[in-house]
C-alpha cells in the first residue's frame, strides 16, 4: 500500500527549531547579540556632556542611526551565516528521515519559517535595544510610530540574504556559500557607508538601510520583495529535484 505523505508543517518547523538552537549555535548568537548592543551603547557616547549634545542633537541622532544601521546589519549577516549553515548545510542526514513522509515543499516551509521566526525575534530585540539607547541618552529624541516599520525593513534586507544563500547552499553544498554571502554582503555595506553615489546605485538592485528624517528607512524595499519571492520559487524547485545523498 502506498504511503500517503503528511504536510506537517508545524511539527517539521519546531523541529527544525530546535535543531538551530544547539550548543554552538546559541553561542555564536549570544555573543553576536551582546557585541552588536555593547557597539550600539558605544556609538551612542554616553561620556558626551549635554551642551555638546544640545548644540548638535540633529547631527548626533542622525550620526548614531547611520552607525546603528550599519553595526546591525553586520550582525545580522553574521547571524544569518550561522543559521543557514546549520540549518541548510549540517541537516541534510536530518531532512533524509522526513522526505518519506513529507513533501518536499513542506520541509522547504518549514525550514524557512523557522529561519523567519528566528529572525523576527531577533529583529524586534534589535529594534527595542536600537531606539532604547537614544530614549535614555538623548533628552531630546523622540522615536515616532513609523519608525517601527525598521522591523518590517530589516526583514525584507535579511531574507534576501537568507533566501539567496539557501538557494547558492542548497545547489552547491558546501559551507563556503553562505560565508562567501556574508563577506560579500559586509563590504557591500561598508562601500555603502563611505560612497553615497554607491549606496543610490546598488539601492535599484538591492534593499538598503539609510536615515531618513531622523530615523531608518529602507531604499529599494519592493525590489526587496520581489528578490525574495524569485529567490524562494528557484530554492523549492531545486529542492524537489535535488538529491539529498549528493548534498
């Protein structure tokens, strides 16, 4: 009698849950999180006396975001790293005991939405400890509603980076994808930080991070979209054909 195979979506993605958050893992994300909040305090200068702070609070708010944006999202690529290589690299033996009784496009979900619950998570930290620091240092900073919309930006820049490096993972096997992404993306972000007529050019290609009136917005967002979308249809595709014993 053939076996029916389940969408068991749910318990695939607390599985796989789990399976991210080891020994390892969790180290490299405690740390990440404890250096990207140590950086943030840093950059926010706690030691700058009032009367500085007040003869160019603009400047401050707006030079303190600009930083925060870039250290973020470093940390991010560095956390992004870890999880694709141990969720899409180390857990091919995994995904061999569940392609019997799953299809395939149901652990291809569930590993997605268990990056993507991860990643919220994480994002909404950041964002609280990102405006957090500035309410307590900066009398006259006063976050507005639509500043919040960073968790929704952050989001869309991540998993065109998660999506794009599980795609690359998945095709070639090999740990050095996601690593060769994270290097590729830092010096993006570097280039972007020191040459404005860059960041507006690769801002068409790819999502990027830079203030605006007083806060952080995201130029290139839809193109954002519409990389995810593009890059999640090719990654089940190749799963479905993929060879598991090759990977």
């Amino acid at each position: 009698m053939k076996r029916t195979k389940k969408n068991n979506i749910i318990p695939l993605t607390s599985l796989y849950l789990n399976y991210i958050f080891s020994k390892t893992t969790l180290i490299i994300l405690g740390i990440s999180l404890l250096l990207m909040v140590l950086a943030l305090v840093f950059i926010s200068n706690p030691s700058m006396s009032e009367a500085e702070y007040l003869l160019g609070s603009d400047e401050v708010h707006n030079n303190y975001f600009r930083l925060a944006g870039f250290i973020i999202q470093v940390f991010n690529s560095i956390i992004i790293s870890t999880i694709i290589i141990t969720v899409i690299i180390n857990s091919v033996s995994f995904d061999s005991l569940f392609i019997a009784d799953n299809k395939r496009y149901v652990i291809c979900i569930s590993k997605l939405l268990s990056i993507f619950i991860i990643m919220t998570l994480i994002t909404i930290f950041e964002v609280i400890i990102l405006y957090l620091i500035p309410l307590i240092h900066f009398p006259l900073y006063k976050p507005e509603l639509k500043d919040y919309l960073l968790i929704l930006y952050l989001l869309i820049i991540d998993f065109v980076e998660i999506t794009l490096s599980i795609l690359l993972s998945t095709i070639l096997g090999t740990i050095f994808i996601p690593m060769g992404i994270l290097f590729i993306s830092i010096i993006i972000k570097i280039i972007c930080q020191s040459i404005l007529t860059f960041k507006t050019m690769i801002s068409i290609f790819i999502p990027i991070i830079e203030v605006e009136g007083g806060g952080l917005v995201a130029s290139g967002a839809g193109v954002g979209l519409i990389w995810i979308v593009l890059f999640t249809f090719l990654y089940f595709s190749v799963y479905n054909i993929r060879d598991l014993k090759q990977m």
